[in-house]
C-alpha cells in the first residue's frame, strides 16, 4: 500500500512542476521531495512510454500488400534501406526460397526488380548503413554479394568470394560498412567465420575479394546467425547449432583474444540480437522455440549475466484461444527500451510478445493478413511500421491505424520449399566461458 500510495504521489508531483513549476523547475531540485520522488517519476514515465508503444504494436493493421509473384516463392528475408536521417527508407529487399532477391518500393510495395543470379540457396539480406543503393546476399555457393538495387543488371557490383569448402548460411554487415562476416555450415570439421574488407563496394571491382581472415575454434557446428552491434563496429555476435552463442571484438589481434563471451542457450540458435541500453544485452531463439536472454554488462560483475531463459515460449505466453506455434525474431524498440518477440501460427496469425525479466507476455495479435507461417519480418522505427513476410509469397506493410483498400485475403499457396530446414539440438553440456 506503501509503494502505491508512492507511485501515486510521484505521478501527482510530476504533473505539477510539468504543469505549474515549468520556468522554475531548476529550482525544484533545492526541494528534498524532489529526490524523494525522483525515481518514482521516471518510473513513472517510464511504463507510460512502454504501454504505448504495445498499444502502437496493438493496434497495427495492414496499410499495403504486395501484387501476387508470377512464380511464388517463400519470403525468407526482409530488409529496408537506410537513407539520411531526415529522409524516409525508399527500398525493400527480399531473400526468396527461389534463389532471387526481389526489390520493392517502400511506400507502395511496388515491385522493381529482381536478381535472380544465385546457383545455390539464399541466407539474408542486407543493405549497406551508409548506402542506400548496396544491398548483400549470402549464399551456398561459398559467396557474399553486393547489388546496386537502382540497376537492372543481373551482375553485382562486388563478389565477396570464400574458401573452396565453404558453404555460408549466415551473414551480416558492420554498421559502419567497413567488414562483412559470414558464417559456415559445418564440412568435415570444420566451421567458419569468414571476414572481408568491404569498403569500395560501390567501384564496380572486377575481381572478388578475398576473405581477411577467419575465425575457426569459437563454434563446433553450423553457424546459423550473424548480427553485428548497431553501434559499434568491432563487436558481433554469432549463434550455431552447437548451443552456443559468442560476442566478439574483432580489433582484437587473434580469435582467443577477440571472443568476449560464451554463452550456452543449450539448444540450436535460430535468431540473435542486441537490446538494452546503449545494447549491452545479448539475446536468442532457438529452432525448438526456447528464449534466452542476457546482459554482457554484468560479466566483469559478480551479477549473474541471464536475465531469462524460457525452455519453451509456446508453453509460457499464450493461452489455448491463442496459440502460438512458432518464434520468428526479436526487435528492440529503443524509444520504449524494450525488447519484443515476434511469433506466430500455422495459419498466418503473428503474435507480438513483450520480454521483461520477470517473463513474456502476449502483448496483441495480428490477424487476417497471411494466411501461411510467417518466416521474415523488419520493424522500422521511424514511422512505426512492421513489413512481414511469409510462406503464402505475400509482402505485407503493417501501420498503426492504418486502413487496407482491398481486404480481400489471398488464398492459401502451397509452394514448394527448396529450403534446407537445419535443425540439430544441441546435447552435449558445454558450459559458459564466463558468467
């Protein structure tokens, strides 16, 4: 009753000097109630921020659906271009089970072109942070490739060639566009990643470029997921079948040196990321829809690092009303400070998931625009919109509020997916290289 009445007298204050003691707030602080109070305010403001924007989340609803494909596809990947700060995104790039990458406009999701190029299967797609035009692909063949998406030639304006074995089902790109890493399937014994220069991507180079070096000790198995710091170019983060899931500084002179920590989500790594404050947290999914989550912060501390772990989100989220058969992702909205997960159900139904160290919670489903599993999504920050894609080869642009002119919903396809599911559980006991 004792903290309520708190909270309650903290929100009140807060309200007057906002209100009433605006011009003489920096005289407030002479006032003990102010320190008193303090920390209720922020907190306070705090859960305000965050019940908004699940509300935004809430209340997203289908502004634009791309025009059906002649030859539909599996949607596997989404990613926008990222322009001037002052300007809106123009592109969507999609990685399709076809073996192309199908560009889009970004407001009206009207198709452009299509680089169709690819000998083997598609692992993600990127576009450069410092380039609107260059978006990468990885692919099978042992190759990262960048693409201007103004052209429509079929040939890339850079080839990032590996090592004769490899086979890169994973990859990603610094924010300052200056290393690319892809990670390896697992051949014989040995599992990779493989790093590049990529400055010059848009000189039209004639030769490959060839790998900086490699890291080839840190991971056991294939490495499934590669994500880079948003913020800082040295550090990235890889996940593989074999459990783990390793932070590393790159500036660093050797591979021992350069891994920051291990963590062991016992299970295959599906989905990685960055969250937190200043993105000092490290999070994964797993391909048996297990969660864990961590704070890196706490590893020079005697503070343990987990801040979750969920064996299995479908268990702990939603009720039987609202089912939730798989995990795609997670995004890390910044204004609220909070981290969302993204699932759905075999029938196209998207739910989004709140993550608090305290558990997960269903925050609101999005229904009626797939009617197949949900594979791939991309969450823009700037106007609060979510693009989805899918199994049923739909593009779809969610807004808050938004209203679709046609609600007809596509009949369900059923394609034909030359994709290899790769899931091996991870069994064996390893342990975390620090806490």
């Amino acid at each position: 009753l004792s903290l309520l009445q708190d909270v309650i007298a903290g929100f009140l204050y807060a309200i007057l000097i906002l209100v009433v003691f605006h011009p003489v707030v920096d005289l407030i602080d002479n006032f003990n109630l102010t320190y008193k109070y303090a920390p209720l305010i922020i907190i306070t403001f705090e859960m305000a921020a965050v019940e908004k924007v699940e509300e935004q989340l809430a209340s997203l609803r289908i502004a634009k659906r791309s025009a059906p494909s002649e030859e539909p596809a599996y949607l596997l990947d989404i990613d926008l271009s990222r322009p001037a700060q002052s300007e809106n995104s123009h592109f969507v790039a999609v990685s399709c089970s076809s073996k192309s990458i199908r560009v889009y406009n970004r407001e009206t999701l009207r198709f452009l072109r299509e680089y169709s190029s690819h000998p083997g299967i598609l692992s993600g797609v990127r576009f450069a942070h410092t380039c609107e035009s260059a978006v990468f692909s990885a692919c099978s063949d042992g190759t990262v490739k960048c693409w201007d998406v103004r052209s429509a030639t079929q040939k890339p304006v850079q080839v990032f060639s590996g090592y004769p074995s490899n086979v890169f089902i994973s990859f990603d790109i610094c924010c300052s566009d200056l290393i690319v890493c892809a990670g390896t399937e697992k051949v014989e014994q040995d599992t990779f990643l493989v790093f590049w220069d990529a400055r010059g991507i848009t000189d039209c180079a004639s030769s490959p470029k060839e790998p900086l070096g490699v890291y080839s000790e840190s991971h056991s198995d294939d490495i499934t997921k590669i994500c880079f710091h948003p913020v800082e170019p040295n550090l990235v983060v890889s996940g593989s079948t074999d459990g783990l899931v390793n932070v590393f500084d790159i500036n660093k002179d050797n591979e021992d040196d350069a891994l920051i920590s291990t963590c062991n989500s016992d299970s295959s790594v599906s989905f990685i990321g960055w969250s937190g404050k200043g993105y000092k947290q490290v999070y994964c999914l797993t391909h048996d829809e297990g969660f864990c989550w961590w704070d890196t912060a706490q590893l020079d501390t005697e503070e343990p690092i987990t801040l979750l772990s969920v064996l299995d989100v479908r268990d702990s989220v939603c009720a039987e009303s609202q089912s939730l058969h798989y995990l795609v992702g997670g995004l890390y909205h910044e204004k609220a400070e909070k981290l969302f997960l993204v699932g759905g159900t075999s029938t196209g139904d998207i739910h989004l998931i709140s993550c608090g160290t305290d558990g997960l919670s269903l925050v609101g489903t999005l229904c009626g625009g797939h009617s197949a599993t949900v594979r791939s999504f991309c969450w823009n920050l700037a106007d609060e919109s979510l693009l989805t894609g899918g199994e049923d080869a739909q593009l779809l642009l969610w807004k808050p509020g938004a209203v679709e002119r046609s609600l007809t919903k596509k009949a369900s396809l059923k394609i034909a997916s030359s994709v290899q599911k790769r899931v091996r559980v991870h069994n064996s006991s390893l342990k975390s290289r620090k806490k």
